[in-house]
C-alpha cells in the first residue's frame, strides 16, 4: 500500500537505540501522528517469552541455529500481530530491531550462513521489509562503557565477548554500504543531535508526513 510507513532501528549494544526511541515517540506525538512503537524480539506475547528464553536465560544451553530459529519465530509473530495490522490501519510503524539484526548478529556475528539467515528470514516476515533501516553506529567500547554507567547488565550476546560485537558492527557498517534503506546515524553524538538526524531521515523518506522542517 503507498501510504505505509515502516521503519527499524538498528545498532550495536549502547547505541542508544532506547532512547531515541523515547525522543521519537515524543516528537511524533506532538506532530500528532499515529504510531505504533515495539520491540523485537518482543512486543507480543508470545514474542516476550522467547526473548526471556534467548536473552535473559544465559544458563540454558541454546546452540546458535536454536538461537536463530526463536528470533525468527518471535519476529513472524511479531510481523503478524503487530506490523501488518499497524500499517493496515495507517499507522507508522516503528520496530526496534528487525531482520538486520538478525543478519548482524546470527550471520556476521555467529557466522550462520548469510544467505541462509536471509531465506529464512524473508519466510518469518513474508518478505515484508522496512521502508527505512537507522543504524546507530558506536564503537563497541565506547557501546560498552555506556552500559556500565548505566549499570546494564549482560545477555547472552553480550556475554559471547567484544570478538563477537566488533563483528556485529562491521556487519553493519557493510549492510549500510549496500542497503539503500539504510541510513547510517553516528551514535557518537550528543542524545539531540542524533535525534535531529532520525528527524532528517524521516522527513526524506516520508515528505508527505513529514512536510516541513520546523516543528
């Protein structure tokens, strides 16, 4: 439909992803525009359960295609339940995570098969695809230092050590390279500035929503 509007935020761990989260969900209520806002793996029932499972049991023993096979049935739920009722009522979508997570961390990462990850992947969504991918970029350190001041504690990626992260982000930085619904944000940057970049993207991806550049 020409009127959807589907965007994913992406980013290694301390990127900040929550809280521009939180600063777009402000903007985008007083410009008066109808969202709907989740997080994945998550957002459904069934969803939460098996992000339980995959991030926040480090004690169980999940091999990595186990790992991949919850995220991808989490995200076919969460395709299902919330995206596609969401866009059908006209809403702009806004997921927190989506499949270049999956690309980043069980491919480039775990060093699934890419190209397997993706067939996979495209059968959980349906081939639905974002009309937008923001990727807040941060050295790994730097991501890491952000959640030990804010006292976060590790899941089970986190816990497979930086060799795994580093990967992560120069799978990233490569999907940005090649993806043109990838616009790559520094995370580097002060909460605001960062902010007025989604801002940018979004007015250039969405004019008619987001027509002028004053707020």
């Amino acid at each position: 439909m020409a009127n959807e509007r589907f965007v994913a935020l992406e980013g290694v761990e301390g990127a900040g992803k929550t809280t521009q989260a939180q600063l777009l969900e402000e903007w985008l209520t007083r410009e008066g525009i109808a969202y709907t806002l989740a997080r994945e793996p998550g957002g459904t029932e069934v969803g939460e359960a098996i992000r339980t499972v995959v991030q926040d049991r480090p004690e169980l023993d999940v091999s990595i295609e186990t790992e991949l096979l919850l995220y991808l049935a989490s995200r076919a739920s969460f395709v299902r339940q919330i995206v596609e009722p969401a866009l059908a009522r006209g809403e702009l979508v806004i997921a927190d995570r989506f499949s270049m997570s999956t690309y980043a961390y069980q491919g480039y990462g775990r060093g699934l098969d890419l190209e397997s990850v993706r067939a996979m992947d495209r059968f959980a969504t349906g081939g639905l695809v974002p009309h937008l991918y923001l990727i807040f970029d941060l050295p790994v350190e730097a991501g890491r230092r952000r959640q030990q001041v804010a006292n976060q504690s590790d899941d089970r990626i986190e816990q497979a050590g930086p060799a795994l992260l580093e990967r992560v982000r120069r799978g990233y930085l490569e999907m940005a390279e090649h993806d043109p619904t990838a616009h790559l944000i520094d995370a580097s940057k002060s909460a605001e500035e960062v902010h007025e970049e989604v801002r940018k993207a979004f007015r250039a991806i969405f004019p008619e929503t987001f027509p002028c550049a004053g707020d």
